[in-house]
C-alpha cells in the first residue's frame, strides 16, 4: 500500500447556502490505502464535504484533488475512482436486488458477463443471495444498507466514500458491516468514511477529523488522540437522584481530582492517580447521594471528543436516533 | 464504449420500469384514441375532415405521450435521490441526459401512429409524404421530450411539473395550428404561435398529409431542430446550476 501517495486533497473548502456556512474553510489529505474518518454532529457539514468531493456539489472555493486529478472547477472528472454509499438508500426500488447490481456496474462501463459475475458475489458476501431476485423496495433497512454498499463497489473503486454506513442498523448488521469495512481497507480501497459513532471511528480509522458547524477542530491518528488520556485514571459514578449541587462540595474535598457531570444524575472523576472509589462512594452517600453504580473506566477518544468539542457524546448520539434525526 | 454500456442500460431500464408497464402502454393508446375519436366525432363532416385533422391529433399525442414521461422518468427519480446515482457516474452529462430522454422520444413516437394505425382503416393514406411525415414525427417527438425535460428540470415536484406542462401545452394545442390555421389566429396572438416548436412540426404534417405548406418546410425542419437543441442546451444548464449545487 502506498501511504504516502495523496488519494484525497483539499484546501481551504468553502460552500454556503444563502447565510448558512455548511463548510468552513476546511483543509485535509488522505492517503492512499487509508481509512480516514469524519466524526461530527448532527448538520456539521460531512455530507456537504462528501458532496463537493464526488462532483454532486460545487464549492464556493478551495481546492480539491481526487487521485491527482483537479475536481476544483470539473466536480465529475474523477468519478470513475470512486465509489460512493449516501447516507440514504437510493437504489431502484422497482429493480430486484440482483437488478440494481447490475445496472449499477453498467452505469460504469462493465460488461454484462462481467455484471453478472460480480453482483452474483457481491449478493454473497453481503447474505443476500437469497433475496437476489426480491425488489429493492421491499428489502428491509438493514438490508438496503447492505446492498447500497454493495453497489457503491461493484465497479471496485480507488476510493470509496461512505456516508453514516451503520446509522439505523442493529448491532449484528452494524458489526458485519464494519468488517467488510475492514476487509475492503485492506485490499487497499482508500476508504472515507463519516460517522457520528465514536466507537465506530476509533475501532475503524486509521486518522480520524473532528468536524464541528463546519470546521475541522482536530486532524490525527487515533493513537495520538488517545495519548494525553491515556496515563489519566478516571471513575464513573451513576446514581438514583440529581446530584448537580455536590459538584462544588466535591471539588473542595478532593483537590486532587477533577469532575465533570456528564448528565445530571452521573459524576465523572479523572486524576493523574489512582482513584479510591469507595472513599468517593462513602463521601457522596453521607451527602445524600444514592449511589447506584460506581466504576473505573478506560478513557477512550470520546472523552477526547467531548474535550475537544464540547460536544456530549451521548446526546450527539441520541440526536442521531431519533426518527429522522439522521436525515 | 463504456459510455454506450451505460447509456443502453438507463435506456433499456426506463424502457422496462416505465414505458412498456402496462398502465404507460394503455395510457400511449387510449390517450391518442381517445383524441382521434373526439376530433373525428366532432368534427361532424365525415371522412373528409381526417386529412386535415390527423396533424394535429398526432402532434397532440406526441406532446402529451412524452412530456408527461418526464416528470416521472427525471423529476420522481430526483426526489427519490437514484438520479443522484447517474450524476455520480462517469458518464459525460449530454449523454446521460440523451439516454434518459430516449425512452421518452421512442414512446411519443410510437404514440404518433395510433392515430395513424387509426385514419388507415378509415381513409386511403396512400397520398401521405411518409419521407417527411416519419422525420417530422420524430423531431416533434424528440422537441416535446426536450420541452418536458427543461419543464422537469425546473421544478421541484411531480405535480408541479405536471401543472408546469400544461401551462405549455394547452396554449399550443390552439396556438401551433393543429386544428386551425394559424392565419385564423387573432394578430395579437399570432408571435406567440412562432416562438412554439410545435409550429413547425404541425405545419410539416399538413404539409405531409394533405400537401398545404404554410411555410417552406426546409426552414420547419431547421426551426425544429434548432428548438431541439436550444432547449437541450438549456435543461443541461439548468442542471449544471441547479443540481450539482
Ligand atoms: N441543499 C441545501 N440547502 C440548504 N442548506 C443545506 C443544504 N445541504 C446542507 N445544508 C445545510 O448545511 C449544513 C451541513 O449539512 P450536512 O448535511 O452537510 O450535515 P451533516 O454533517 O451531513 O449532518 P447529518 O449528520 O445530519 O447528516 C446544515 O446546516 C444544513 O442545513
Ligand atoms: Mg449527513
């Protein structure tokens, strides 16, 4: 895999919609063979780079290099590097599945032998051979996902550009998905991918962006997000009723510990220490707190996330479930 | 050649999911049967009048057959988003657009020789200019398709494209000298009937049919044509601006 060759290059990226500001003067790379995030909420603007990206938007300005072909002013000359999974399906839904392979792949130029071939694969890979011949319009969520994955490979791209691939999908399809994700890194297709999971960009990536109204806050590799925490020790307490007015008691008593509330019923300590949980257990009940879990915890990118962003991982998720909320 | 693959397969796919379903088969004949018995009924001087009627009732059926296609065909996919699947493809725009109004040209077309197939058990058709007649045919086809396709890039809805079509086509049923001479018109009316494709291509069928040109059908030909390519032009502008935003 050659890493260091520019698979994807943008420069100061600019595109408004009347005073509404989607992307803001965002600058990335990545490399060829790399599996690189976009992590953000609910209207940050991924969907919007992701269409500037694949010719289906013009940017206001800035510049954009797919693969070493300039996209800047001709946004569809290196459509056929890429492959691209929106983040709704939008296949045929009077076409069976098997149908919108193969139309798919035609759309690229592929033979008919050929077309067939690989959609018969693909149908496979993805366990969906048994609903080969059923219409896309009734195949369920989970299953439209799949095939809308299977479409944007089926012409095997340099690049492939997945918008939320996992968002409305149960844990078992979600996991298969993120293999195939996987597997597909490693057969060397550059992969770009969005997401508002944490989890998913931290066990997926390679180098993740954050993208917060628009802008980019931070670019790295997920080793080197992690680093500052790493060392840190940190103890989760939940409990029965609000504890939002301990916070202050709590800080007096213990100088050496920092809390934060994650929600109001939840305390977060995190020291450079180790914690003695039950010595907080003890304190927080002679206040009047009923505690109903207290733990260590590993700190993980979302802690990085939330201190980057200021963003509540939790609620940027729940946002996301809403009916709707995905978009 | 990887163009062509993808243009006979978006052809051959609008071909099956919409022109050849049966409600699209019956609608392209009950639509132009339905014309050519009113026109024929009502008219009340007997075979004599189909001559000068069938122009018309051709070119109305060329325009309603194709026009109301591309709502579904362009505008339904576009809110659906799978259109957005053909603007990713590597395909050049014009052809992807040419391919995706085909379907339309081929089914207008087809639509015009209902009443045709119709007239032919009625009256001799012997004397018709097929040479011009079958030409004309197709370029009306292929100037309605590309009136539908700038009428359904412009608009947001189905519904909006289907009241959008009419505000053209009703005018140019009485406007385009399809039922009466354009001579009859009021003079104030009269600049709107030249400024409308369907003009031209009414004219070469009467000419066609029963060899009354009012104009030399040469410059009918070269009009049309030029309508033709004005609106492609401009529903490709349209979408350039419009679409890939
Ligand atoms: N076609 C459009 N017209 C007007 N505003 C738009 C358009 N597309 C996007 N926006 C605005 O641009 C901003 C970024 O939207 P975008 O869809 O890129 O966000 P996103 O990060 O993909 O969000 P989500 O996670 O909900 O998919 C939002 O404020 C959105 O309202
Ligand atoms: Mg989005």
């Amino acid at each position: 895999m050659l890493k260091d060759k520019s698979a994807i290059a943008v420069s100061s990226l600019v595109k408004r919609f009347d005073d509404i500001v989607a992307v803001d003067d965002v600058t990335f790379r990545v490399r060829s063979g790399e599996l690189f995030g976009f992590l953000g909420p609910n209207g940050a603007g991924k969907t919007t780079t992701i269409n500037m990206l694949t010719g289906l938007a013009c940017p206001d300005s800035g510049m954009i290099q797919i693969c070493d072909i300039d996209c800047t002013n001709r946004p569809r000359a290196a459509q056929h590097l890429i492959g691209v999974v929106p983040d709704e399906s939008n296949l045929y839904p009077e076409l069976t599945g098997f149908e919108n392979l193969c139309f798919c792949a035609a759309l690229y130029g592929i033979g008919k032998p050929q077309r067939r071939d690989r959609a018969g694969k693909l149908l496979d890979t993805f366990d969906l051979s048994k609903a080969a011949n059923r219409r896309f319009g009734g195949y369920s969520r989970g299953m439209k996902r799949k095939l809308t994955i299977a479409a944007g490979i089926i012409h095997k791209p340099e690049i492939l550009f997945l918008d939320e691939p996992t968002t409305g999908i149960d844990v078992a399809s979600a996991r298969q998905l993120r293999q195939i994700i996987a597997d597909l890194n490693h057969a060397g297709t550059t992969i770009f991918l969005t997401t508002h999971y944490i989890e998913e960009a931290e066990r997926l990536c390679d180098r993740i962006a954050f993208i917060v109204s628009g802008r980019i806050v931070r670019i790295d590799t997920v080793a080197n997000l992690i680093q500052p925490i790493q060392a840190k020790h940190v103890a989760l307490f939940s409990f029965a009723n609000a504890v939002n007015d301990i916070k202050d008691r709590l800080i007096d008593t213990f100088p050496g510990l920092d809390f934060s509330l994650p929600g109001p019923c939840m305390i977060r300590a995190e020291a450079d220490e180790s914690i003695r949980v039950g010595l907080l257990v003890r304190y927080l009940e002679d206040q009047g707190a009923e505690v109903k879990e207290a733990r260590r915890i590993q700190p993980s990118l979302e802690d990085i996330f939330v201190q980057i962003t200021g963003i509540e991982a939790d609620a940027m998720r729940r946002e996301k479930e809403k009916p709707g909320g995905g978009r | 050649m990887r163009s062509w693959i993808a243009f006979w397969n978006i052809l051959l796919k609008d071909m099956r999911t919409y022109y050849l379903k049966p409600p699209n088969i019956s609608w392209g004949l009950v639509f132009p049967l339905a014309w050519t018995g009113m026109f024929f009924i009502k008219s009340g001087s007997g075979m004599g009048s189909i001559p000068t009627l069938l122009p018309g009732v051709v070119a109305v059926s060329i325009l309603f057959g194709t026009t109301s296609m591309l709502s579904v065909t362009v505008t339904f996919e576009k809110k659906q988003r799978s259109f957005e699947r053909l603007l990713l493809a590597p395909v050049p725009l014009e052809l992807l657009m040419l391919a995706k109004t085909s379907g339309a040209i081929l089914f207008g077309s087809a639509n015009a020789f209902v009443p045709v197939a119709m007239a032919a058990f009625l009256i001799d058709l012997s004397g018709v200019a097929w040479e011009t007649f079958v030409p004309a045919v197709f370029l009306i086809a292929v100037a309605s398709t590309f009136l539908g396709l700038f009428i359904a890039v412009a608009v947001k809805e189905v519904f909006e494209a289907q009241t959008f079509s009419n505000f053209f086509r009703f005018p140019m049923i009485f406007l385009c000298g399809l039922f009466f001479p354009i001579e009859n018109l009021p003079v104030f009316l009269k600049p709107f009937s030249y400024v409308l494709p369907l003009t031209y291509g009414a004219d070469i069928l009467h000419g066609a049919v029963h060899g009354h040109y009012a104009m030399p059908f040469t410059l009918s030909f070269s009009l049309l044509g030029i309508f033709c390519i004005g609106l492609f032009m401009l529903s490709l502008h349209n979408i350039k601006k419009r679409w890939i935003i």
